[in-house]
C-alpha cells in the first residue's frame, strides 16, 4: 500500500466524524464522544503526515509553498479543534465552531489530495511511496500515546528546518522521524 491510499484512508475517516457532528442536535452531549474520536484521529494523523510526507516532500525540493500552506490549515484545525474542546465549559455556541472546523478540514484534504500529492507522485517513485506508508503508520501509533503539550511541541519542531529541527530533538530526547 502507498502512502496516499493510507492517507486517504483517515482522511475519509475523520470527515464522517464531522459529519456526524455537525449532524447533531444542540444540545446531544454524543459530540464530546465525536470531538474526542476527531482529536484521537486528526492528531496523530497530522504529526505523522508532516513528519514523514510533508517533510520528505521538502527535502527533495519540491514546491515548499505547497508544503508549508499544509501545515498552515494543520495549525489553523488544531486551534479550532481546541476552542471546541473548551466551547462548553465558557457556556458558547459549538455548532458554528464545529461547522468552522468542518468546512476548514475538508479544504485542506480536498488541496492535499490534490496539490501535495501531485508534487508527491513527481518526487518519489512506488517504492518510496510504500515505504513512507509504513513510517507513517508507525509513526501515528507513537504520536497516539503523546499528550497534547508534546504533540503541539511536534508540530513547532516539524516545521522547523532539518539541522535545527534535529538539534532540538536531540536535546529533548524526543524523536519524531521514523
Ligand atoms: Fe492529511
Ligand atoms: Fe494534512
């Protein structure tokens, strides 16, 4: 299996728990069990996709415009994830964040299903592309025992350009790379 079929894969997953979510009446208390399966899913997910694809893309020149935007929308769903993660304790509205984070993640997989993985399918060969789905899923199942503190911190480091970004790992003792 390449590494876009196993994308696609969680991709399809966690936009039928927006589904489900935005489906929800307002006041049906299953959305904390939704937004949980969404954070469980979503996060993993994003750490993996950036330390392995993302940054692979990058250092093999590909359009890093493309690479960096991904990680943009990664930040951007995170930050609305959050504010859905705390709407009920400040007594807010969460449908219309919950609508926000839909509408944001489905963009975001429809531009990398298309923009990043054609750089992808330019830059790396079969081969590759099986091998990086393996990391992949070794990686994510790392990142699922991560609290949210570290995860946050492994975004900041993935982002980061590879000398310093290993610098930092090695200091924390915390390796992201497969
Ligand atoms: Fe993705
Ligand atoms: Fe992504």
């Amino acid at each position: 299996m390449e590494i876009y079929e196993v994308l696609k894969r969680d991709h399809e997953e966690i936009k039928e728990f927006l589904n489900e979510l935005v489906a929800l009446d307002d006041d049906d208390e299953y959305r904390f069990v939704l937004i949980q399966e969404i954070s469980n899913a979503l996060i993993p997910h994003s750490r993996a996709e950036e330390s392995v694809f993302y940054n692979t893309l990058r250092a093999v020149n590909a359009d890093k415009g493309v690479v960096f935007h991904g990680y943009q929308e990664h930040m951007e769903a995170e930050s609305l994830l959050r504010t859905l993660q705390v709407m009920d304790k400040v007594n807010m509205e969460w449908k219309p964040i919950a609508n926000k984070l839909k509408d944001a993640l489905e963009h975001h997989v429809e531009e990398e299903e298309s923009d990043i993985f054609a750089e992808a399918y330019n830059a790396f060969s079969q081969e590759e592309a099986e091998v990086m789905a393996e990391a992949f899923e070794r990686l994510k199942s790392e990142v699922e025992k991560e609290g949210p503190i570290q995860t946050t911190v492994d975004m900041v480091v993935n982002m980061m350009p590879p000398r310093i970004a290993d610098k930092i790992r090695s200091f924390t003792d915390k390796g992201m790379n497969p």
